[in-house]
C-alpha cells in the first residue's frame, strides 16, 4: 500500500502559544518524551505497545523508524513559545497495519484544559491539507471524552467500531477542506 508524501517542509508554523519542531537525537529531548510516558494519567488511554520502559527504548523505536525520511510527515515535539519547555507531541503517521495515515497527540497533563491540544491540531490539520496528506484517522477510546472532543473540533468524524482485538474501540476520519470527500 502506498500512502501520501507531504508536498511541503515542515513543520507546522508556530502559533501564538505553539511551536513545533522534529525530535531530536538529544537526551533532553527523549527525556522530555520519557517524562510524558511516566505520567499514569497522561497514559491512560494510550496503545500499551507505544509505552517505552526507556529513554533507550524510545532511541531505538525513533532509529528503526524514521518516518520523515520516509513520508515527510510524522510526529513532532511541541513547545512552549512562552518557555521553550516541551510539552507534548502531536503528528502523523503511516500505518501499514490499518491502510490509513493515522493522526494523534499527546500533551503534558499541566497542558490540559487550556486549549493547546485543540490550537496544536489546528496547525497541524492546516499544514497536513497544505501537505496533501488526507484523509486522516484517529482511534481513540470511547471513554477520553476530551480527546474525542478535540477530534471533532478539528472536523473528524466518526466512522466505526474497531475490531475487538484493537485496544481503540473508536475509529474517526477526517477529510481535507481542500479534497473531494468521498461517497458514504
């Protein structure tokens, strides 16, 4: 299965609150990763596949998985503007396994409430339609209620049940403003 190349750099511009930029190979920035995979709350309704025991195991997943390389898209770190603190991820990502470009985020718990997470998935919607990269999926568990509030305002919508193996029993889609959507 082939899946869209981004057509533009990243990434996403800043917004007033917001900056985005890729991971690097610094130990601040995997440390900054491994802290939000520390934070029970923080993972509680994340894949357990995707919880790292390590500042080594996060390297080793990013090294054998470049997808900027790859695709031009993927998740990148989100800081602060106002204290260049990282506070979270937001991106995309190929996946072979379902035959979608799958959309998804993850903030610092200090970060909810405030909007970020709505204001982050607004850039990077923006820059994934400028990129061409649609349309997107999101799985998300019925139960985070504020995620899949962030889902709908950024346009996606529901499109079923997943499978009973998959731990994300909610599966939406959202389709570029600049697409043709397709038939129902």
């Amino acid at each position: 299965m082939s899946f869209p190349t981004a057509r533009i750099p990243d990434p996403p511009p800043p917004t007033p609150r917001l900056r985005f930029r890729r991971w690097t190979d610094c130990d601040r920035d995997r440390l900054a990763y491994f802290r939000l995979q520390c934070d029970p709350e923080v993972m509680t309704y994340i894949d357990p596949g995707r919880r790292f025991a390590s500042v080594p195991a996060i390297s080793a997943m990013l090294a054998k998985d470049p997808p900027f390389d790859r695709y031009g898209y993927g998740f990148w770190l989100v800081e602060s503007v106002a204290s260049g603190e990282a506070i979270g991820t937001i991106g995309m990502k190929a996946k072979p396994d379902y035959g979608w470009v799958e959309f998804g985020y993850l903030f610092k718990r200090a970060c909810w409430g405030q909007g970020i997470a709505t204001e982050a998935a607004a850039a990077v919607l923006a820059w994934a339609d400028a990129a061409g990269i649609s349309p997107l999926y999101a799985r998300v568990l019925p139960d985070n209620t504020a995620s899949v509030r962030v889902l709908q305002r950024a346009g996606f919508e529901f499109v079923r049940i997943g499978p009973p193996e998959d731990d994300f029993d909610h599966v939406y889609r959202r389709v570029s403003n600049s697409a043709p959507k397709p038939p129902r």
